[in-house]
C-alpha cells in the first residue's frame, strides 16, 4: 500500500497549495491508497480532507504537526481515542499561552510532558526528527509507537524509520504557488524569501515509483509508513448527535414530563387555557379537536421521539434567565413555526395564527438538530454567552469560528503584492479590468494564482452569535483554540472548525445573535417610562393593530424601525399598502434578490392589487390547479422556504427528508450543485403527479431562482412582530424612539438622515450642553437631544466629570470643577455645548475666552517646570478677565464649527444654506412631488444612499436616495443615465437635478435626466 503520512493542506495557512480535493485526487490517480493529514498547529481542515479524501476511495489519516517552544511533533491519531488526545493536545497548545511557531530546536519539557501524560497503549503515534526528544520521550513511556522521520535520527534513538516525507502541493509545478501563498503570509516580496523560508520544490504528492526512487536507501521506511497506516482506521463519524443533559430537573422527573410541565405553564401564560375543558397545570391540554391541543400533542411527541427533550429545556433556560435579567430577546428563524417554542417564551408570535409550518423547524425525516436562533440586544447578547459559561462550565462551551477565505479581489491585490507589484498600480488594474480589454502580463499570471487560490482560508473570524455546547469537555470531540477577539479581557474560545463540520458531527449549535433592533425597543421604552411613567406591554399593546402604526407603515415612514426602513423596503410598503403581520412578512420576504430579480417581486405586486380591486385569483397565474390551494396566499409567487417544501412533499411526492435536503442546498451559499442533484427527482415528481413537463421545468427554475436568499416565513413573521413594534413607538413617542436609533448606533443611515428624518417629523433639535445633554441621545417632548458621546476627542473621563459635577454657571467655573484638556474645552465650545451657560458669553466670546484659558494654563506649567517640577496649578485660582465683547460668528461658521465639533449638523439642514438660490432655480419641494406626476420637475437633493445595479443585461444604472428639507425622494438612474452622471454623483451634494416622477402603485421614483453639483 502506498501512504503518504505528511500532507499540508491550505489550512496551513499561507503554505500548503493545493486544496484536499486536489490532494485526494491525485493521490487516487497515483496509486496512493491513504494519505495523512499534517497541518500545522491545528485540525481545521479535517472534515473537508475526510470528505475529499472518501469520495475517491483514499483512506484519510488524521495527523498534525504541533511546534511548541522550538520542539516539533508530528502526532497520528490510531483510533477514536488517539483523535481525543490530538484534539486535547491542540487545544492544549493553542489556548495554553506557549508560542507555537518558535524556530529551531530546542528541549524544553512543555511538550515533552504534554504528550507523556496522553500515552497510552495503540492510540497515537509520535513522529519526529529531534532524536533527543525522542529519547527523552521513549525513556517515559517506552518506544512503542515513536518514530524518527530521518535515518540519523532514527540510529541515535533506536527507533523505526518512517518515511513520512512533507507534500505541501499536489503537482511538481505548483512550488511557485506555495512560495507566493508563503511571501503573502508574511507579507514579503517571493524575491525576498530565502530556501529556508519555503518547503523544498520536492515536497510534492509523489506516487508509488516516486516514493521508492526517494526511500531506496531505506525500503524499510516505507514498509514501516504502510504498517502505521494499517493500524490507523479512525474515521470521523458524521450524523450523530451530542446533546448535553439539561442539569436543572427536578427529582424523579425526565426532560419529556418537564418539558411537557413547562408547556402547560406557557399554555395559560398565553392565555390558551379557555380553549379546551381539561387542561390541566401538571400536563399539557388534551386534544378534544381543538388545533392548539392536537399540535402541541404531535409536536411533545416528535420531540419525544427524537431526544430532544433537554435541547428545548437548555434553550428555554437561556431565554428564562435573559428575562430575568431584564434582557430583550426574540426568537427567529423556523424555531417560530413551533407551538412549543412559542409557549416557552422562545419565540413571540402564535404559529398557528400565522399559518406557520412545523414540518420546517422540526419532522420525522430530519436527522440534524433543529435550528433555534435568539436575538438580544445588542449590548447585552455577551452577558448571555458568560451565563451560558457558567452554566455549563468553561470547558464545555465555545463560539463557533468562521473560515475567512480568499475572494477574487482580495486575492489579486495579495497575489499581485507578494510579486512586487506597487499599490497604486494594482488599483488601476482593478479599475481598468471592470471596464474589460485585454489583460496582459504580469497580470496574466496575478490573475490565473488569484483564481487557483479562491476559497483558500486565509484566517479564523468569530461567528455572529453560534453558541456551541457539548455532554462533555468540548475538546474530546474537536480542536479549541483563542480568537484574537477578547470577551470580558480574556481570548475568546472558539472552534477550529466552522459551522458545516461542528453541525455534521452531532454538536448542538445555538444562535445567539446581537441585534440592534432589540436594543432600540428597549431604550425607547426605557426612555418612555421615565419621561411619562408609562410602562408600555406590548403583549397586552398589539402594536399591529394600532390605526396610528398601521397607517404609517401604508405611507413608509418607517426611517428607523427595525428591518422596514431601507429605501426598497419603503418604497415596497407603499406599493403594497402594508398595515398587517401578513401584508409586512411578505414584503420583507419577496424583498430578497432572488425573488426581485427574478421578476417575481413585480408579479406579487400586480396581483396583489388584481385581487384587491376585482376579488379574484387568474388562473393563469397557477402552473397547475393544485398549487391554487399551496399558494394562493402568495398569489403563485414561491414565496418562502415552507412553498418550497410543501410542493416537494405534496406535488413532487419527495419525502419529509428528502425535502429537507432540498432546504438545506437551496440555503447553502455554494447551493449550483447541490441543487442540480435534487432537480430530477423534482421534476420526476411533478410529471407523476400530472403536470406537464414546461410546468414542471419552469416550477424548478423559479424554485432556482431564489436559492440561497429564500426565507422562512417564521423568520420573516418574527422579524414583522418586532418591525411593528419598532413602527408603534415611531408613531406614538417619535422623539424617544430617534433618541433610540441614534444610541444604537442607527441602522441602514448615517447619523445625520436621520437626524434630518428628525427634523421633518417636528421634533426640535438641541446641541449638545455640558448641563442638560446625557452621555447618549435623549429624546422626550417633541425634542431630541444630542448627547455627550458625539463630540469628537471628549475622553470618558472628562464626561463622567461633567455629569457628576454639574449645573455648571460659568466658563471658568466649568474648567476649574470638569478639568477639561485644551483640546476637549475647545470641542465643547464649537459643539454649542457651553451655548446655554448662564454668564452671558457668545459663542465667540467663549473661544477667545478658552484661548486666554489656554494661555494662562501653559504659564502655569512652565512655572512648575522651572521650581523642579513641583507640582503646577493646572487650573490657575485667578479668574480669567472677560474677553472683549465681540461680535457673534456668522450662521456660516456657527455651523462650520458645529460640523468640525460633531461631524455633522444639528442646528440646520446644510440646504437651508442655500435657500435663495433654491428659491431663484425654481425647485419643486419633494414634498409636492405627487402634485406633479409624468410632469418635467427640478429638484434639490442631498445624497442619503446610493445603490448600483446591473440590468439583466449586464448594464449598469443605479437607484439614489436624495432629501430636501420637507421630504426624502428616490430616484433612478438609467443605465443612459447613469454613464453620463455617475462620476458626479460621489459626494452628498447639495445637487440640482431634473427629471420625471413617475407612480407605480402609490409610491412615486423620479427617473433622473439631468444632475449636476449646486453651486
């Protein structure tokens, strides 16, 4: 058998150059029976290079090479017990604060005892070329099991010779590759590597033949690889699940009657006890044809059935103990079709009254866990995971990581620098290349590595919110190690392996994700209740059928409400007239770029209104008769995921599984293959079933179509619940809920369109003030308030200062008590913070007063330097003399200085500046846009957003969002258009432009004809 034990795949970072496909490829092509996997400092590719290496009947050996203070290991993993102590050993080296990468050799015993206190009879192999450390070791635990990887090695610790030879690429002709992805790692010219610095131009996947001209001094070595090889038959097992025990049940009960018991609480929590005769507190209802009572009864039985039992209960305490602490929390994704998780608190809308489909979240044919994902605010999410570690311990719990790897732009820039090309040369080519022509060399060559090299790793992230728990210590079924991001001071834990891997080997994922939606709920509220000591409940509120909230979400004024407020999105509202739960969770789904690519966003929209004007559904729009009855909610538009699978499942007769599958590739962002193995038995179903085959085949490609960007209806429904809530506050308490999106950091604008958006709902905007602003926006009687944070080079400090310290009478009051630096006075001054002081100063009276302040400061400090550093009066007791009565700024500068103090204006619209010149252009005001419909208009705008587009054939135009100060409008530039303006539209404006409003379904887009800056 021909083993090659040494194999370097791309998750040796920036060394190995081929991909585990290629490796395992070749190797069956050149009769290598089993191959070894031997990365460097970890096991991130392993699930991949077993997957690669199967699929061409290649036997995969589990290995990694660990460095540790200077001594280098290669470790082989005999059995399932050798692939624990290599997954404990790297965890060990990479969380154990040793440096890894030390070069030379050296004999420190860290490793040494590390790899001694693992030993035990068959279960891993020790490889190494520092005989010794060998010796040292064999000494310990005896010589079973070690081998020397050179011959001298080998003679001076009396141990086998095995040949294990480094591969860092599958063919010979790839070493300039690996010196490239070398030269890019250590961000170095390949020019400027030394023959130390890469692996030799021999470390190539070699053959049979190629082996033995290598060993022919030493056949020996190989017949010793291939015993070693025979003896390693550890495979990793997929499918399988590894559910934590819940610890809190009481005694005498299982996890099925607990959760049974927890359900029965929820049922009266969600007032459902009416519903039947016979509910009881210690169980659920019984059926008695009620449908709440018969789902829940399918649903605890399911769950039953399938052991999942301490996987709600671990969830549900997670989501008990947030609540408790007064964290907001909301549940998503599919986990809302489930009438369980909606009587745990898990999830906040009624699945049953929204028409979800349980048989997405959770059916007989799925064998992985069921995904439930939680969002908390996003400031409060970390408190969460640090219970989650308390709860189950340290050693048990770990975010999940994810791959960042190479993409086509990033590649060329690296490639092109390893090969000594200078920066502002590569930006040109990356200009020139979009506009097509020919490519010549180098770039030739940049181009052809930059494409081998994409999907490479190229580093480990931190995964938004995948909480990862294990029955045991996390580190006996994978890798561990530190990601550069902190929590709480200390590393974060992560996983070496990303999401697919850690799913397919059976552990439980949670999604614990920050969401700043959330955050903005609670602050208004917040803010609400002490403004006016109301205490608002939205479950007793039902914010969607509040007349106020409905019909702001009709007219799109929904500039700030959580996941409704981007330009498209407003503009789909008004379209649609949204103004319930249904009406918003379908527009936020056909939103997405597969369906409104598509072309299938515009059929939704005209039949929506067909129906609403005539009461009827066409015919025409149903490929078959049967889909009337599947998706005459959608009016024959595939909607969701859940369309998808009930038309499967129904129509196409495929199997609960086999569905599933189906939703797992239409999800998967590689989904092109994945997708054709399910096309078949697809359309086989759809013929059986009666359809005809153009039917079927046009059903396929609008299954297709939306691929990868479907979604959920229970993720669309949960994100409509908060999305109404985020409009109710809009509309009931606008100043709070600004003051909100603005402390949370805003959401699709910047700071400043929606302090605009602000100023056009009435509120009345204030600078900041060192004696009434807090440390963040505040809003409350029809006022909004900017806060402390938001003057630029304000330290904490000096904040926490001004807080404690205040009312403040004067400046030299505000300096002797806050003791502000030079620079901080100064910014306070142009911010208009100090505008309200009761000593009577203008704003420039204030400057020259800081500027003497200054001066006398400095005085004071070199005094102190010339009497031997004692220590100076910083704040000198003699007041500054008034400074001389002065005239105010212009407005102009007023506002110059706001801007230089905030980035951005609070006490004007930056158009207000050129009012008369609006005046003599005779622009229309946006606000009067619909009075002038298929009517020639010129208008003023101040650029909030821009999105290019491409037609469907390959043209570029674009959709800008502008703003006067009585509105914001859209507008579309044609591709005609768009070449002739775009190059003017890369600043804010203000701009002066001309074109045509055009109405479609109440919602008006002025096509662009003409734009060019305001002078």
């Amino acid at each position: 058998m021909v083993v090659q034990l040494a194999v370097a795949t791309p998750w040796s970072f920036y060394w190995g150059a081929s991909s585990v496909e290629a490796m395992a490829a070749r190797a069956a092509e050149r009769g290598v029976r089993a191959l070894g996997l031997c990365d460097a400092g970890g096991l991130w590719g392993a699930v991949p290079f077993q997957k690669a290496c199967l699929a061409v009947g290649v036997r995969p050996i589990f290995g990694v090479r660990l460095c540790v203070e200077g001594v280098s290991v290669h470790l082989i993993a005999l059995d399932a017990a050798g692939w624990a102590v290599l997954c404990r050993l790297v965890t060990r080296a990479q969380c154990g604060g040793r440096p890894t990468d030390s070069p030379g050799l050296g004999h420190s015993r860290v490793l040494l005892d590390w790899v001694a206190a693992e030993s035990g009879a068959g279960t891993f192999a020790v490889l190494s070329h520092d005989a010794i450390w060998l010796s040292e070791l064999a000494r310990l635990v005896g010589k079973d099991d070690l081998f020397a990887t050179t011959a001298e090695a080998a003679f001076q610790a009396g141990l086998p010779f095995v040949a294990a030879p480094q591969v860092v690429m599958a063919d010979p002709g790839l070493h300039a590759r690996h010196r490239l992805l070398v030269a890019m790692g250590r961000n170095m010219r390949v020019g400027h590597l030394s023959e130390a610095d890469v692996a030799p131009a021999s470390a190539w996947l070699k053959g049979g033949d190629a082996l033995k001209a290598m060993f022919q001094d030493a056949p020996e070595a190989l017949r010793c690889a291939e015993r070693l090889a025979e003896r390693s038959n550890f495979v990793i097992p997929l499918g399988l699940k590894h559910l934590p025990r819940f610890p809190g049940l009481p005694k005498g009960r299982t996890a099925d009657a607990h959760l049974a018991r927890l359900c029965a609480r929820g049922w009266k929590r969600r007032r459902l006890q009416g519903r039947v005769s016979n509910a009881q507190s210690s169980g659920p209802p019984q059926t008695q044809g009620d449908p709440y009572a018969a789902q829940l009864a399918r649903e605890l039985d399911l769950i039953r059935d399938q052991g999942l039992a301490d996987y709600f209960l671990v969830v549900a305490d997670l989501v008990r103990w947030a609540r408790g602490q007064g964290i907001h929390t909301v549940g998503r994704g599919s986990a809302a079709n489930s009438l369980v998780c909606w009587l745990l608190g898990m999830t906040q809308i009624d699945p049953l009254k929204n028409g979800l489909w349980f048989d997405r979240f959770l059916n007989p044919g799925r064998r992985d866990f069921p995904d439930v994902d939680l969002d908390f605010a996003w400031d409060e999410r970390d408190r969460v995971l640090a219970y989650a570690q308390k709860r189950w311990g340290a050693s048990r719990v770990a975010m999940l990581s994810t791959h960042i790897t190479f993409a086509e732009r990033g590649a060329i820039r690296e490639v092109a620098k390893a090969m000594g090309l200078p920066p502002a040369e590569i930006t040109a080519f990356q200009r020139r290349r979009r506009l097509g022509g020919d490519i010549e060399e180098p770039w030739r060559t940049v181009l052809r590595e930059a494409h081998a090299i994409d999907g490479f790793p190229r580093h480990l992230g931190v995964h938004p919110g995948g909480l990862i728990l294990a029955p045991g210590r996390l580190s006996e079924h994978l890798p561990l190690q530190h990601a550069k991001k902190q929590a709480g001071g200390r590393p974060l834990v992560v996983t070496q392996w990303d999401m697919g891997p850690v799913e397919e080997i059976g552990l439980l994922k949670i999604d614990l994700l920050g969401n700043r939606g959330l955050a903005v709920v609670r602050d208004a509220s917040k803010m609400v209740r002490a403004n006016t000591g109301l205490r608002i409940d939205f479950d007793r509120l039902a914010p969607e059928q509040d007349s106020r909230t409905r019909e702001s979400l009709m007219r799109g004024d929904t500039m700030g409400c959580f996941y409704i407020e981007s330009p498209s999105m407003r503009s789909l509202l008004r379209k649609l007239r949204c103004h319930d739960v249904a009406s918003l969770t379908a527009a936020s789904s056909i939103i997405r770029p597969g369906i409104s690519s598509s072309g299938m966003m515009r059929a939704y929209i005209d039949r929506f209104h067909h129906v609403q004007k005539t009461g009827v559904h066409d015919a025409a729009w149903y490929l078959h008769p049967r889909l009337r009855e599947l998706l005459g909610e959608t009016y024959g538009v595939m909607t969701y995921q859940e369309d998808v699978l009930r038309i499967a499942q129904e129509l196409a007769g495929m199997t609960a599984s086999e569905a599933d599958g189906l939703r797992k590739a239409m999800s998967h962002k590689r989904s092109a293959e994945r997708m054709s193995h399910w096309q078949d038995q697809f359309c086989s179903g759809l013929l059986a079933a009666g359809f005809g085959s153009i039917a079927a085949h046009e059903l396929w490609r609008q299954v297709e179509s939306f691929a990868g960007y479907s979604f959920c209806k229970a993720h669309s429904a949960s994100y409509a619940a908060l999305s109404f809530r985020s409009a109710w506050l809009r509309a009931h308490f606008p100043a709070e809920f600004m003051a909100s999106v603005l402390r949370n950091h805003g959401g699709f604008f910047d700071t400043f369109a929606y302090l605009a958006e602000a100023r056009r709902m009435g509120l009345q905007l204030q600078l900041p003030c060192v004696n009434d602003s807090a440390l963040e926006f505040c809003g409350g009687a029809g006022a909004l308030r900017v806060g402390l944070r938001e003057i630029k080079t304000l330290g904490r400090a000096l904040i926490g200062r001004l807080l404690a310290h205040r009312p403040f009478l004067a400046m030299d009051d505000l300096a002797q008590r806050a003791r502000p630096q030079p620079a901080e006075f100064e910014a306070l001054v142009r911010a208009g913070a100090c505008d309200t002081l009761p000593d009577g100063l203008t704003r420039a009276e204030r400057m020259r007063w800081v500027a003497l302040w200054r001066r006398r400061r400095s005085m004071c400090v070199a005094e102190a330097v010339g009497a031997h550093w004692q220590a100076p009066p910083l704040f000198p007791n003699q007041s500054i003399p008034a400074p001389p009565a002065v005239q105010e700024f212009s407005r102009h500068r007023l506002l110059e200085l706001e801007e230089e103090a905030l980035g951005w204006l609070v006490s004007a619209h930056p158009l207000q500046l050129y009012a008369q010149k609006i005046r003599d252009a005779g622009a229309l005001a946006a606000r009067d846009l619909p009075q002038h419909v298929n009517q020639r208009v010129r208008l003023v705008g101040w650029q909030v957003t821009q999105k290019p587009v491409r037609t469907r054939d390959g043209r570029r135009m674009g959709f800008l969002s502008f703003e006067d100060t009585t509105a914001m409008y859209e507008t579309v530039l044609f591709p005609d258009a768009w070449r002739r303006l775009a190059p003017w539209t890369l600043t804010r404006g203000p701009y002066l432009l001309e074109g045509i409003p055009r109405r479609e379904f109440g919602d008006i887009t002025v096509e662009v004809y003409s734009l060019r800056l305001f002078q």
